[in-house]
C-alpha cells in the first residue's frame, strides 16, 4: 500500500457533522469519506494523474 501523508485538518463544526454524516450513510470513515471527495474534486478538475494501466 502506498505510504500516507497525515496532517492536521481544522474544519467548521457544522461542515465536520455534515462530511461525518455522509461518511456514515457511505459505510466510510471521515478521513476515507474526505479522500474520497478530495479524489473526485482531482479528477473532476483534471488535476489527477491517472494510474498507469
């Protein structure tokens, strides 16, 4: 697996309870739910390199 990267993530209470709420309805946890969305917003943007296949 690849190596991780944490860092520290300051967010709005109310945002906080809404991402973990979704998290939970997706059966994920907040830090996969937030990579999830962070990998979405990548590819949607066209910023995200492409595994090579």
């Amino acid at each position: 697996m690849a190596e991780r990267k944490p860092f520290l993530l300051r967010m709005d209470p109310e945002v906080f309870a809404a991402l973990q709420r979704w998290a939970d309805d997706d059966l994920r946890s907040l830090n996969g739910q937030i990579e999830f969305l962070l990998r979405c917003a990548l590819e949607d943007a066209k910023r995200s390199k492409k595994p090579k296949k």
